[in-house]
C-alpha cells in the first residue's frame, strides 16, 4: 500500500469524520 494512497485515505476520512 502506497503511502501517499493511504494519507490520502486518512486525510478524507478525517474530513468525513469532521462533518
């Protein structure tokens, strides 16, 4: 699994967390 893919992953479901 990429790195980058998976901040990517993170960095969105953050975001779907925070709203």
């Amino acid at each position: 699994v990429n790195p980058h893919t998976h901040q990517l992953k993170l960095c969105d479901f953050g975001s779907a967390k925070v709203l």
